[in-house]
C-alpha cells in the first residue's frame, strides 16, 4: 500500500510513541521509513537559528537519535529502510508538507502534540497545519492511546452531503474491514440506510450501521472504541474543521485524514 513513510519528529516522547506504528505500517508494506526532523529558525530570520549551537552538536544529537530509532525498528524485527532528513524553517508544518511533497510520501504519520503533554485535548500546532492541506494521508496518533498490531478494522464516517470518498477508498484498497457508519436523526433513517448500502457496493469486506444521536463527532469516537477499531479513517478539507480536531483530541484509536 505504502511506499514511503514520512514521519516528521522532535525526538520527543510523544513523537517516539507514533514511530512504533509507523515501523508495523511499514513492515506490511515494504515501504521506506523517512524520518524527518526541521531545526527551528526564527521568524524574522529564517536563517538564524532559535537555539543557536554548533553544526557539530546538532548533528551529533541527530544521529544519536536516528540509530536509537533504528534499533527500534531492529527490536520490531522490521526490515525496514530508514532514512534521516533534517531541514532548518520557521514554520515546521509547512515544512513537512514541503518535505512530504519533495520525498513523494505516501502517508504522514504524526503526534497530535509532540511537545504538549499536558491531557489529551490538545492538537498542536504543527499538526493542525499538516492537516490544513495535506499532500499525503496523515496518521494523526494521540500520545498515550492504546498501540495496535495493525490496521485492521477502521470506521469510516459518511454523511448526506459528502461529495468525496478518498478515505472508503483508501480503506478498500487496504482491504481492512470498514465500519460506513452515518449519525442521523430517526426520521432519516430509511435515506441513511439507502446512502450507505450504495457507498459500500465497491468495498468487499464493508459493514454499515447507522446510529442516531444529536452530536455526530462524539458518536463516532464512541462507536470506535466500542468496535475496537484500529482507526478512524477521515476526508480531508482544505481546513480541518473544529469537529473534525474533535475527533482526533478524543478518539481512542488513531485518525487518518484523507486528502
């Protein structure tokens, strides 16, 4: 399915945290591991450093780091190939859509808050520019969820005025079982029900249900967890809305957005 992984990282813990799921991700597939990590600049100078040091103990931290998460990978009894790219912006989302576009990644995997710990309602803010225009799918994995053998069940939201189905189609093409599930009204069943059996036509190992309730956002990550998926699987807009940031603050399971 995947290619090329590209995983952006601060070397924090929460950003070690989502590189197990990309190393089983990438042990499936065969797909390279790129991990990329952008020194940060200032804004008013892009080439100026925000902690400025010499090249020769940033460039000693980094390769610390990229062997210790090659003998994470070593440890998962992965073959996977891994590869360290480091650039220097102001604006690390940017960066890593600029990156992602330039490695031609397929998928983007990515801490909701690498230097946030603080709960789990926090969506940082690089992660919500990855997601304001992604070039690829984006993984988004909340630091401290439950970690999964694979991807194997994923609930895919639909809704009456969904116009694309990258997401169901991403889905079927990773032959996982998937949850069409719509959030309705009772009185709009019979439509729902009419609506998804046509979506799901195309998907082989396709499950629909349809649940009422007033608040879509958190039936969907109620109906994750009690499924047990492994993901929710999202369309991407040009922004995320503030339901869709929702779903990924309070889920269980990690999002995928789906340009």
């Amino acid at each position: 399915m995947f290619r090329r992984i590209l995983i952006p990282t601060d070397f924090s813990t929460a950003s070690e945290w989502v590189f197990d799921d990309a190393v089983r991700i990438a042990a499936t597939s065969g797909a390279e591991i790129v991990i990329l990590h952008v020194r940060m600049t200032r804004n008013s100078q892009p080439g100026e450093l925000r902690f400025p040091a010499d090249p020769a103990i940033y460039e000693y931290a980094e390769q610390q780091e990229l062997e210790r998460l090659r003998e994470r990978v070593r440890r998962a009894n992965a073959s996977a190939a891994t590869r360290l790219i480091v650039r220097q912006a102001p604006d690390p989302g940017n960066e890593i859509c600029r990156t992602a576009r330039d490695e031609m990644a397929d998928l983007i995997v990515i801490a909701t808050h690498a230097r946030h710990h603080v709960a789990h309602l926090f969506v940082g803010s690089t992660t919500t520019a990855v997601l304001a225009e992604p070039p690829a799918p984006v993984l988004a994995i909340r630091y401290g969820i439950r970690k999964r053998a694979a991807l194997r069940r994923v609930v895919v939201p639909v809704h009456f005025q969904q116009t694309s189905h990258r997401a169901l189609d991403l889905a079927a093409r990773m032959q996982v079982e998937a949850h069409l599930i719509i959030v309705c009204d009772e009185k709009e069943t019979t439509g729902a029900e009419e609506l998804l059996r046509e979506v799901a036509a195309n998907v082989p190992r396709a499950i629909t249900r349809v649940l009422q309730g007033g608040d879509p956002e958190k039936e969907i990550v109620r109906y994750a967890a009690k499924s047990d998926a492994d993901a929710i699987f999202l369309n991407a807009g040009k922004e995320p809305t503030e339901k869709k940031l929702d779903i990924i603050r309070h889920a269980s399971v990690p999002v995928m957005v789906v340009p």
